[in-house]
C-alpha cells in the first residue's frame, strides 16, 4: 500500500509474555535495514474478547510505534493479519 510501507520481506517471531504476545524482529528489513538487528521489538499484541482478536501496537519500518485504531487477526493458525484501518492498510504473514 502507498499509505503503509511494509519496509521489507519480514521473518518475525511471535511469542507469549504473560499478558500477550511480543511481536519480535527476525530478520528481512530493506527500509533502514542497519537500524535493525534480529531480537528487536517490532510490536505487541494484547487479547480483546474476541477469540483470534488483539489490539496491535507496532513499530514501523523507520522505528514509528503505532498503536491507535490498530489491530491484529489471527486466521487459521497460518496467517496472522495486521490492520490498519486509519492507513487503509493491512500487512499478512504466514507462518513457516
């Protein structure tokens, strides 16, 4: 999307920190790649009431932290979906 610059062919690690998911950088960065290292927090996901839901905060390619009107889907156990409804944007993974 023109209004949301995924910055890259992201590899991301998603693991429990006891109130969520931390959203940790792998590797895969092309937009201010030197300002990334693997083990960097790229975002967060907190649960909301809705099986498969979370509220997103994310850090974008040039280190921005967004968290409003941002959120996460998880579909299928493979794909996890970030949206950002105010960008009109959505950035997918799958898992490998």
């Amino acid at each position: 999307s023109r209004r949301a610059l995924a910055g890259g062919r992201y590899r991301l690690l998603i693991t429990e920190n006891g109130d969520g998911f931390d959203i940790v950088y792998l590797g895969g960065a092309e937009v201010a790649d030197d300002e990334w290292a693997p083990g960097m927090l790229r975002g967060h996901l907190t649960p909301t009431g809705f099986e498969g839901h979370y509220d997103l905060e994310w850090v974008d390619a040039r280190h921005n932290l967004i968290s409003s009107d941002a959120y996460c889907q998880m579909e299928n156990d493979m794909i996890i979906s970030l949206q950002f409804p105010l960008l009109k944007s959505v950035l997918r993974f799958t898992r490998e």
